[in-house]
C-alpha cells in the first residue's frame, strides 16, 4: 500500500531530523567557538540530504496512489500533512536550501557575540544575506502558492495565516491595547513593588528551576535543561531539551523564562506517542506551540496563587525577604512596564513588541524597506507604541532576537497570536473545571494538565487549527479573550 | 577528474559522520533514558544511510578512474585510503549493518545500568546477539579479504596487524612481564605510599582537570571535558569532546584519565587541517591513537619531573597533605600493584589486561568460545596473569569495558602496541631533544609536543604504519623500547 510506504518514508525522514535537533541544541549550549564552521557545513549537508529525500519523485506517486485507498480518518489526516510539507519542501532547490542554511548558522553564530558588542555594522551585512535568500524562499513560495510572498512565509509556521487575518486581530488589539497599557500604568503607579536583592547563584536558580519543572510535570527522563544564550525548547519529544540563561542580579526572568519553555515541552513530551515519526503525530503550529508556553507562563505561572505555590521555594532557596512574600511576588510578576526586550515584556505590553516586529519583517520580506533601514524604523515603532528609544542600541533593539538571524521570518506574530490563543483556552478550562485560582489551591495542576492534553496535545496534527480550538473552546480565534483576560488582571473589570 | 569527485563525495561523508559522532557523544554524556530508544534508531538510520553512500556504485568506477590519472603522491595517499575504506564498506550488507549498530546501542545502554548491578544475566543475551552480528562481520570480512576471521577484525583498526604477529609481540612480553611483575612487586613492597586523604569534590576536581589539560596544550576552541560512565575522546577534529568520571573518594585515577584522552584529543586537534575531512587526514590507525594518549599518560603523566610540575597544582585544589608532595605522587603513580580494572592499572601489569581480552575475543570470534564460557576464562586467566579471582563479580570483570558492547572486538591489542609505540617514540625523541625529564624541567612541553606534530599528527594517514614509524624512530614496530621503559623507571636497569 502507497500509504505504508509513505509511513515508512517519514519515519526515515524524521530520524534524520532527530540527528539535526540533537547537533543544532549541541551548536547552542556546548559547541565552543572553533567548531561552528565544520558544524554548519555537517548541519547543511544534513538539510540538503532531507531535502532530496523529502522531494523525492516516488513520494509524489506514493501521495498520489495513496488518495485512492481506503484510509481511517487519522490516516487521512496524516496524508494531508505529508502533502503540505511535500509541497512545502519541492518548492525550494536543493541550493537555495543549503545557502540559506550556511548563512543562516554564520549569521546566528557570530551574532551571539555581535549582539554583546552592540556591533551592528557587523552584524547588517550577515542579516542582508539571510534576507536576501529568504526574499527568494518567499518569492518562490509565493508564485506556486499564489499568494503574496509573506503570506507564504506564515504559511511555514501557522498554515491558514494570512497578512489579512493578521491585520484584522491585531487591528484589533490597536484599538484597545494602547488605552490598556495607559490605564494599568496609572492604576500601578503608586503601587509599592520591592525589588528582591541579590545576588542570586546560578546553582541556586538551577535547582529551583528543576523543582518549577518538576511542579508543572516536565518528565526528566525525556528530557534536560541547559543553558543558551537564547533560550528554546528543542530536541524530539521523547528527549526535550530545553534552555534558559542565568543572571546572577535577579532571578525572575529566568524563572519564568523555564516555566514557559516547559509549556512548550509539555506539549512536545504530550504528543501521542502512536504518531511520533509521522506528520500527523507533529505539533499543530508554532501558535499553538505559543499557547502553551504562554499557557504556562502567563495563565498560570503570572497567577497569584500560582505565585503563592511556589513562594516558599524560592525563599527557600534565596533566603527571607520581604521581597520575596506571594504578595510582592503578584505584583512583580504582574507588573507593567514598557520595557524593550521582549522576552522580558509583560503580558500587556507584550503585542507591541511582536506587532512591531510583524510589520519590519512583512515589510522586509516583500521588498519594501531594507536591512540598513531597520534601526531607525525600530527607534521609530518604539517610542510609538511604548515611548522608549533604542537609537544606536542594537543590543536591546534590532539585534535582541535569534530569529532573524537564521532566515525565520513568519514566526513573530506567532507569539501573539499564542497568547490569544492561550487566553481562549484558559476561559474554556474554567468552564470545566471551575477558575483557575481554585484549581491551583485545591493542588489540581494535574487535571489542569490533563485537560491541556486531552483538548490540544493528544491532538497534534491530526487537527486543522480552526476545528482543534473550536473543539477546545467551541469557536475560532478571537481576540475578545485575551482583552478579557488582560482587563480581568490588570483593571480588575 | 574522478579524483575531485572521489574528494567531493568523502567531504559529504566526512559531513554526515560529524553529526553521527555528536549525536554518539550526546548520547554517552547528555541523553537521559528515556531518549534511548529514539536515538538508537536514529543513529542506525543515519549509519544505513552512510552505508549506502560509502558503498554507491559510483566510487568503484572514480577510484577506477582515478587511478589513471596524475596525483601527488599526498594525493595517491588519500586513494588508498579511500579504497581501503570502500573495500571494508562494501563488504557488509546494509541489514547486517543496521542491526549491529542498533543491537550496540541497545546492549551499550542497558550496559551502563546492568554494569554498575552486576546483572550478568541481563548483560549475556544482549552481548551474544552483538558476538552473532560481529561473527557474521568477521565470517564476511575474512573471506574477501582472504585472511582469517580475526585479522579480518583487526584490520579495521590496525590495518597490517595479524593474529601471527601479535601472538609474536605478546609472545616476547609474556617471556619477560610475569618476572617483572614479580621483581617490581619485590622491589616495592618495602616503599611507603601514602593515600591521598578525600574528599576530593567533583567541581575542585575539574578545575585541576581543565588546568592540567591546558598545560599539555588542548585547545578549547576546539574541544570540550564532560563526564559520561566510561571516559572517551570523541567528536571531531575541529570539537574533540573528551570525557571522564569523578569520584569524590579519590582524585588519581580521573586525573590521569583526563591526561590519557588529552593524548588522544592532542592527536586529533592536531591533524593537519588541510586534509580534514578526507581519510588521509585521519589518525592512521587505533595503536598509534593510543600510543598518542599512553605518551601523555605514561611517558610524561607519570615521570616524576611531570609530577612534580603538577604537584603544587594539586595541592591548591585539595590542601596540603603529605601524600600529596611531588615524591608521594610519584610513587602513588607508579605504584605496580595487580588488579582487577584494565583502565585503573599500572603499565606494568596493563599488557596482562589487554592479552587476556584479546585471547578471549580472537577465541570468541572464531567461535571457539561462546558468551557463556566468558565469566570462568576470564576468572583463570586473571589468576594465571595476576593472582585474582573475579568469579562472581562481573561488575570489575568482564563487564567493566564498553568496548565488546558495541561490537568493537579487535579494538583491545591496539592499547598494547600503544603503548610499545609510546616506549618506542619516547626513546626516538630523547635522541632529538634530550632526556625527558630535562625536557619537561626546563619547561619545554611545547618542544615535545612540536616534536610529535612533526613526527606523528601532521602525517594523518599520509603513510603506511610502518614507515611513519620508520621515519619518526629509525625503525618499526619493537616490543623492546617498552621492555626498556619499564625496566628504567621500575627496576632502575
């Protein structure tokens, strides 16, 4: 049957991307210095070896041949999956792939030093070759996709995207969002928030980490954490690696930081284990994925009583102070304040930031600004949406983020769309199974998980996004939820 | 020209085993358990697919080509090289290939725990499927290349070596060792050696370590130290992971490990870069790799002038104490004492360790003996070489090396004629520089290890065994050199 040898032909493919993850997470947390040339040729000889046999003619007529069998309704949607990545994947020649690859992992590479020297000049010319090799990705997409060309970047990341949907949501979001940020700034203003004093030892974050982990169900026997200069959550899911950075001045970013990274490996270590190696058994989006992470960190893990949880073990771990009570905790963690490192945002602040970086990049990728324009178009955006400048820091500007860096433009708006998306899944667990407040203090994060599971991780790919939330949550994507959700936190409405 | 082709196809080879070699790395080091399964399977694929490259139809008809065409003679080198290479390649079926390596990585696993429980019973059927697999290899190997079963092992990592001229070396030894053993152990019975007193922690240990490491010259650019249950040097050339293991009891035998695989990783950083990724500039073979390591570890890790230059060191890390003075250490590391762990022995007794192990896999191999006689022969030959009973105790037994685990049987000589080479170039080099222990006194480390760039690592695999050994010593391989050392440093001859 056509439909086996297609199984077979993924399960191929997937140990091979197995291979890929476990050298790209070494290349982040362990490779020294000297070894990124050999790695990045070995790492790009890998890409173009999956990217014959992903576009092999055979599997054409194995997809082919396999519409014509009788296959069960999983099947069929694993076939459907196999078809997008087969045409996801012959869309671009093998040395297009490799270029982009080599000069994705050399511009990555060297800007983890460049972003510590605030060296832009250095930085710009790597950038320009990625965009331009991405333009060319994009413009070949675009003209076997008829779509325009950062409608088919999105496509890679959230299939069914589209500038016009994207347009319309945060559209949304602009409407409501400034007058929030606003209002919960003057509401916060006289608020008395203590700054917890370090230092804080690494060893110490570490093992508080481990046990936030172990808290919210991350299963060390699949799985590890690390450190890396750009926190992600890699690996396969049956060993998830997933990584942090430390400051020793303050632990708070990097606390959350783990949480977060765990919702992504909840989700990873949740997929049903009967579809690994398939299509089908794969993460549905990278906002999906974001609704998870953000399910964690902000559903959850910005929650007071979540806070009050965890309060003793951090106290535990650093010592008394006043800082340090479940009450102070809530409003540090809840506090906003425009900021300009995203990763470090709130939650309310948070769009703006991703927003930003959606119209550079659409911009961008359809040849309407260049590399050399972004700094300015950067201070600009920022002192717009939240008053700050960065001219002439690129560290904490243009140059903060790894995803530009290695050719992923389309990924941004995932975020926000994730944390609407994690909004909309929080008000439909308290339908079932009362507010979240409760669950945590009654000790119930396990039912809470399950039913992350039961509604969204054991449902991978088998899905199309629309049908998976609206049987999660009984409608579509809506922004009115994280509006909700933000003025029920922050206003108290 | 064929030649270029055949160059362009080792590259993508060379590639794909980098990210092999990674991935083995992680795995011994970094994968937690419940990872295994995934990667064992992973691993296999990526060798299948390596198979099937090495063997392509193609080669034969370049290295035809290439034959007739005009080369250097670095160039014809590299040819043999690779016809070597492909000759042992296309030996094997790809079904044999893929099931040993997954049958090694299944019995390589379970070994690590099976080990440290002495469960012989859970370890036997594992190994006998890993010696079924590698009997088929060597019944394969034998009859194309026309040799006998276990030179046909040999050849794969001592290319030249045979059953008949090993059965002659350790035949020379087996007439002078037992007495030296016995007049050594005479001589040192009345010394007084006093035990470094612990706790030695694990992270003072490192630090010692990595020192240590950088004094003999590893480049961390290039390279890493990790742990993982039984010590190697892996990855690659331009990012050599070395390991070891800490106990917190004692700080001897890690620190002497990490100088031993400081050898290999020298060797390797040290190959000529021009030839990276083609197989004349990998280390000509297993013996010269070790002889590499026991000249760090034996020659220079243990002449009391090195130990002097570390003793101060040491005693910063751990404090001061008797034992710990440049004389004591001196008589701690060469101590000659019988045991029972190959990898804990002294150089006097380790050929006992290896010529047991290499009589017992020729044996096995040729199927004289099966898995189930192991435990008992290897319990007689331990009291007929050196006194000790192991019946019973697997753990410090037959289980103690991962080498049989994976199916690496014709592996174990090589640390022998390491260690005759190591004696061998030690004496070459006093000739060219001076007497060693004036060498390290006067500082002049860099001296002796341009001195094996120079005879050694910059030759790669540019020539034969026998005549890089000709050429950087006046003759090849002579089991007297090593009679010599031993008999100066132990007996004062």
């Amino acid at each position: 049957m056509s439909y086996q040898q297609l199984e077979a032909h993924q399960r191929q493919i997937d140990r091979l991307q197995h291979l890929f993850a476990i050298c790209g997470w070494d290349q982040a947390t362990m490779m020294p210095e000297g070894g990124s040339q050999a790695r990045a040729e070995a790492m790009a000889e890998l890409e173009v070896l999956l990217h014959a046999k992903k576009t092999a003619p055979e599997v054409g007529d194995w997809i082919a041949a396999a519409e014509g069998e009788s296959l069960s309704a999983a099947q069929q949607a694993n076939l459907n999956e196999i078809r997008r990545h087969w045409q996801d994947a012959r869309l671009l020649p093998a040395d297009l792939v490799e270029a982009l690859s080599l000069a994705g992992s050399r511009c990555e590479h060297a800007w983890r030093r460049q972003r510590q020297e605030n060296d832009w000049a250095g930085f710009a010319p790597n950038l320009g070759e990625v965009v331009r090799l991405s333009r060319d990705v994009a413009r070949l997409r675009a003209e076997a996709l008829e779509m325009r060309p950062y409608d088919a970047m999105l496509a890679l990341y959230e299939p069914g995207m589209s500038v016009v949907k994207l347009d319309q949501v945060f559209g949304d979001l602009a409407n409501w969002l400034p007058g929030l940020i606003t209002e919960v700034s003057e509401r916060q203003r006289g608020e008395a928030v203590l700054t917890p004093v370090g230092p804080f030892p690494t060893e110490q974050q570490k093992a508080l980490g481990l046990e936030v982990m172990s808290l919210i169900g991350f299963d060390f026997n699949h799985g590890r954490l690390d450190v890396s200069s750009h926190p992600f959550c890699g690996g396969v899911p049956t060993d998830v690696r997933m990584t942090t950075r430390y400051n020793e001045e303050e632990f708070v970013s990097s606390l959350m930081g783990i949480i977060h990274e765990t919702g992504h490996a909840r989700y990873e270590q949740g997929l049903p284990r009967e579809w690994l190696g398939q299509p089908a058994g794969e993460a549905r989006s990278m906002a999906i994925h974001e609704s998870q992470s953000l399910f964690c960190e902000m559903q959850l893990g910005h929650h007071p009583a979540f806070l009050s949880l965890i309060a003793p073990r951090i106290r535990a771990h650093f010592g008394e102070q006043p800082a340090l009570s479940a009450a102070n905790l809530a409003r540090l963690y809840n506090r906003v304040e425009p900021g300009l490192i995203r990763v470090d945002a709130d939650e309310v602040t948070y769009p703006a930031h991703v927003i930003l970086r959606y119209e550079l990049e659409r911009d961008l990728i359809e040849g309407r600004i260049e590399v050399a324009d972004i700094p300015e178009l950067w201070d600009a955006k920022m002192q717009q949406w939240l008053g700050l400048r960065t001219a002439g820091n690129y560290r904490d500007g243009c140059m903060q983020d790894i995803h530009w860096t290695d050719g992923s433009f389309g990924y941004f708006p995932s975020y926000t769309l994730g944390a609407m998306t994690a909004a909309q899944l929080r008000f439909a667990l308290e339908r079932d199974l009362g507010e979240m407040g409760s669950v945590i203090e009654a000790g119930r994060l396990p039912a809470l998980f399950a039913w992350l599971s039961a509604k969204i991780w054991q449902h991978a790919s088998l899905l199309p996004t629309d049908e998976l939330l609206t049987q999660a949550t009984g409608e579509t994507l809506s922004p009115r939820w994280l509006r909700r959700h933000l003025e029920q936190r922050y206003v108290g409405k």
